[in-house]
C-alpha cells in the first residue's frame, strides 16, 4: 500500500499488489508540505501550507 499526495490536497492509495487505487481522499485544507508515518502504528501525519495538521 503507498500513500500519495498531490500539490491540492488530495490523498490516494494505492494498492501496489494490483497496481490500482483504492481510496482517495480531500483534505480541503490546501497543498501539503510535509508527509510523516509513525513507524510503531503506520498513523500518516500530513503537514499543511497554512500551519495545518492532520492525522489520517
């Protein structure tokens, strides 16, 4: 599974097994700067341009 990010906002994954997507998602806070998993528990958190932070 990859995790891809555009300069929008938006969110895909990606199956690489099958090589399709299988989710997408906005985050509606403008473009993400910054893209950090937490190797313990695999939790993504995405940095945004205004100061944002999400967890996902």
């Amino acid at each position: 599974m990859c995790l891809f990010q555009n300069s929008k906002g938006y969110l895909s994954y990606i199956d690489v097994s099958i090589g399709e997507k299988v989710a997408g998602y906005s985050t509606q806070m403008g473009r993400l700067d910054v893209m950090c998993q937490n190797p313990s528990n695999a939790i993504v958190t995405l940095g945004h341009s205004g100061g944002m932070g999400t967890t996902c």
